[in-house]
C-alpha cells in the first residue's frame, strides 16, 4: 500500500491521546503535518502534552473527551467544527481491557463466569462509544476531500481465529475485549459498506502487540512501532482499502 506522506492541512483527532499508541499516534501525525487535536479524559495532562508538542513546532491542541460520555462526544463536534469545519482523519484508539480486573493473569478464559459489569463496561467503551462518537463527528468527516476513520480493533477480534484451535490466539480468551472488538469491527464493515461511494475509508486495524499500560511489559513491540497502522489507515490513497482488518500491511481474517 502506498501512503500520503504529506498531512498538510489535513486535521486529524486521535481518542485516547494521551499515552501509549494513541500518543505516539499524534506524534507520527503531527510530523506528517496535520493539525492534531489529543482527545484527552484528562484534560490537564492533554494540555500538557500539547504545550510539549507546540513548543517542538507542531500544530497540536487537546480537548477533553470521555468517550462514554455522549455530551463530550457532542463538544468534541462543536469544537471541530467551530475551528476547522471539516475532520479528515479520526483515529478511534481509546479502549479498556477490563477482563483481568482483579484477578490473576494466569486467569483468562472465564467466560461461564465473567460478570455483566466488566461485559457492559467493555462494551461501553470499546463499542458503544466508538459508534457514538462516529456517529457525532461523521458530517465533519463528509466534509473532508477524503475521510479516514480508523477503528483500533486487536487479532483478539477475530472470530475465525478465536475458533480455530491452531491459531496462535486460541488461548486468549479475554471474553469481553474479544468480544467487544469483533463488534467493532462489525461496525467497521458496515459502516464501510454504507459509505461505500464516499470518498470516506473505514478500515479496522490491529496495531501489533504493543508495551503498553493495555497490552503490559512482555509485549513484542514498543509504542511508536505500534502506532505504524494506525498510520497506515490514516494516510491510505484514494485506492486504498475500505471496511478492512489488517496489522501492517496484511489482511486479517474477520
Ligand atoms: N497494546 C496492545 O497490545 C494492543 C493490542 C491490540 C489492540 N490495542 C488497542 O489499541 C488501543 C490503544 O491501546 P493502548 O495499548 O495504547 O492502551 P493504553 O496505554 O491503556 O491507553 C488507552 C488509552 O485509552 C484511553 N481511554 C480509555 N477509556 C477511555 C474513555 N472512556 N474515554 C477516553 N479515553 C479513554 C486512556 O485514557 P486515560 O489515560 O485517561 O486512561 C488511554 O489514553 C486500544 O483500543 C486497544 O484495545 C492495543
């Protein structure tokens, strides 16, 4: 796949902005030349990085947003469109592993037991938002030459693979999150398949195994690799995929 390398112009809104990929995410962004607006849950620290940012010469600002919260997603609209009219790139990276929450690690498949709070707080946000907040914003994004809408899934997603028993995360079985991301990435065919004849692209990507607070310290890589396809997703051409799942460059199965 080739990429647009030259953001210029381009405004770009990254949920979940404020550490691990989705930072690294505006940093890539911001030095391709967007405009980068951190969505931030808090909004100090948001501002603090995008001061950081500023004073290294880069066009960035924070808003707060908390994505499970409708009224914020409607603000984070407002805001966008009162100071630039348009959306040309969102990167819907916020999401929660909650699944392990108070108990051991060694302890991931307990699907028969999994409470419905840790299922319904999954879902909230890593589904329910990110649909909410598409929903709020996609006028903007229509108004852009050519939207992105980037949809941060994980291979955890993929329900061939969760059933396949030679996969190599068959025994991953983090219910809620597996389950909330193969719904986001319904979401992601679907909406793709509506605005099909736009020049909008809805792509769901995995970013690889990445050391973060989510993804913990004995992953493969580090932050800025793992911002790579988000990236990618970002900057496709105008023949690029649509209603996509890949890592890197590969396609994977739904
Ligand atoms: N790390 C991996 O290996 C991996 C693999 C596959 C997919 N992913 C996906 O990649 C995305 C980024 O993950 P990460 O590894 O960078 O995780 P992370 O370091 O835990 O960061 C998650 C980010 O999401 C934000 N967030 C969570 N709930 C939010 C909400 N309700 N509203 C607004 N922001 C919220 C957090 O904000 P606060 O700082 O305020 O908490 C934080 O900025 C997630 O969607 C994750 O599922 C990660």
């Amino acid at each position: 796949m080739t990429t647009t390398s030259d953001l210029t112009g381009k405004v770009a809104f990254v949920t979940g902005g404020t550490r691990g990929i989705g930072l690294e995410t505006v940093r890539s962004l911001a030095k391709l030349g967007a405009t980068v607006i951190i969505g931030a849950r808090d909004p100090q620290k948001g501002n603090e990085i995008a001061q950081q940012f500023k004073q290294d010469g880069f066009n960035v600002e924070s808003i707060k947003i908390d994505v499970n919260v409708h009224q914020d997603n409607v603000a984070a609209y407002q805001y966008l469109d009162e100071n630039y009219g348009k959306l040309d790139i969102l990167i819907n990276n916020a999401g929660v592993l909650l699944d392990q929450e108070n108990v051991s690690i060694e302890v991931v498949n307990r699907t028969s037991t999994l409470s419905s709070a840790i299922l319904r707080d999954t879902f909230d946000a890593n589904f329910f938002a990110q649909i909410d907040l598409t929903q709020i914003l996609l006028p903007l994004i229509r108004k852009s030459d050519a939207g992105r809408i980037v949809n941060l899934s994980s291979i955890l997603g993929s329900l061939s693979l969760h059933a396949d028993p030679a996969s190599p995360i068959y025994g991953m079985k983090t219910f809620a999150y597996n389950a909330s991301k193969a719904a986001l990435n319904a979401f992601t065919i679907h909406l793709a398949a509506e605005l099909r004849d736009t020049t909008i692209k809805v792509n769901s990507i995995h970013p690889g195994w990445v050391r973060t607070r989510l993804g913990g310290g004995a992953a493969d890589i580090d932050e800025v690799e793992g911002s790579r396809t988000s990236i990618l997703a970002a900057t496709l051409p105008e023949d690029g995929p649509t209603g996509s799942f890949f890592f890197e460059e590969n396609a994977l199965p739904w």
